[in-house]
C-alpha cells in the first residue's frame, strides 16, 4: 500500500492518505499531551508501544464481531485503517471512580461503581471536550438515535470483553476512551476508530494499583515509558528495537 500526502496531525497520531481512497496509514508519534495539550511533551517509546496495544486491542474486539476502522498493523509506528467520519463524540467508560469523575463528583479515586458508566463529551479542542448529555448530540447533529444507540450498546460489549481480558493478566481497566466513525466508503456503517492504549485507558495493577496508563505524565509520576511497557509485556508483545 502506497503512502501519499500528508492529510492530518493530531495530538498523538498522523493520518496519511494511500492509493485507495477508502484507505488511510495511521502513524503514532511519540509526543504526549494532556489536560486538552495543556502539558506537553515527548515518551521515547510511546507511539511504538500504542501502535502494538492498539493493534492487538482492535483484532480481539473484531474476533467478537465488533467492527473496527483496523485493517492490519503494517510496522513498529503505522497501521493501515479504513477511512471514516468520525462522529465528534468521544465516549468515556467507567468502571471505577477517578479523574474527572472525582473530581467533579467528589467520589474518592478508585471507589468502584456497581455498573459501567458511560459518559458523553463533545470532541471540540477549542471547548476542552466538554461534559455533554445525550440529548446534545441528536439536537445538534452531531450523531442519530441509531447511531447513539448502537454505540452505547456496544460499548458494554467491548467493556464486557476489555475488563476480562485485562483481569487475566493483572490490571483492572477502570475507565477508557472510544471514538466510533462512519465508513467513508459505507456512511450508514458506524465503527470503533481511533485507538485502545495506555493514553486512551486508565489500567492499574490489580494487586498494587500501581497505574500503569498516562496518568503518570499527567501526574508527574515518572516511569511513563515502562508503565506503558509492561501493560505491552503482559500482553504477549514484544517491543520491537
């Protein structure tokens, strides 16, 4: 597949356009931001790393029948995906309290919570992503009834797999970001883009609580790039040099 010109440079991916139209190479970049590119800055490693998780994330979600923007993995950096709309809805899925939701809730960080949240925020930079209700996205536009849904019912599909699939290796999920598009070469066809990985999930040691996700850039922790390696290493995935 062909790389051509340059279409698109987001926080922490570039998209390329290809010989097919209907195709786009996903690469992940190193750069790291936070609070809406408030913080800033570079963990060796990242994109490779995300690019692995992401890839691996995706082919099991897609093994269940959940359709993916994913078509394969091509390198340690790229991914070739299928061109879509995104549908300016980012979707948040908890399990546990933290972040935002303590904060604004003031429910103490890691209090678990007796059934999956799902949580909705306009994917607007200008606005820092703000908070929304369902009823925004179908006054403005933004997404259909259908569409809101599907999404909603199959984001407890892949909560349902994700949160096991993390249980048996260790890390308990706690709360992740989706975002879903429509087919460019089938607009009525919604489909899980973007990425699953340590910048897009909250995943903390099962034993320890150790976070083992970008809250550690967030937070000063340090040991950014190793946290992200181990969720790659109890994965099965090896780090390619």
């Amino acid at each position: 597949m062909e790389k051509r010109e340059h279409l698109y440079e987001g926080k922490a991916k570039v998209m390329f356009a290809t010989d097919d139209p209907n195709l786009y190479i996903q690469y992940f970049k190193d750069d790291a931001t936070a609070f809406n590119g408030v913080k800033k800055g570079t963990i060796t490693e990242k994109g490779v790393v995300n690019n692995l998780v992401a890839s691996k994330l995706m082919t099991i979600l897609e093994a269940v029948g959940i359709p993916v923007h994913l078509v394969r993995r091509l390198n340690d950096r790229e991914q070739l995906v299928r061109k879509v709309q995104i549908i300016p809805v980012e979707v948040v899925i908890r399990n546990v309290a933290a972040g935002s939701m303590s904060r604004r809730l003031g429910i103490p960080e890691g209090q678990p919570l007796s059934r999956p949240v799902i949580e909705y925020y306009y994917k607007a930079d200008s606005l820092d992503d703000p908070l929304i209700v369902r009823d925004h996205a179908l006054v403005f536009g933004w997404a259909t009834e259908a569409e809101l849904a599907w999404i909603e019912s199959t984001c407890l599909r892949i909560n349902d797999v994700l949160i096991g699939f993390f249980a048996n290796i260790g890390i308990r999920l706690v709360d992740y970001k989706l975002e879903f598009g429509r087919l460019a070469e089938d607009p009525g066809k919604v489909v899980l883009a973007d990425e699953i990985s340590p910048d897009t999930c909250r995943l903390w040691d099962w034993t320890t609580g150790e976070k083992l996700d970008k809250d550690r850039f967030r937070r000063d922790l340090g040991g950014v790039v190793e946290a992200y390696r181990e969720v790659a290493r109890r994965m099965g995935l090896a780090i390619e040099s």
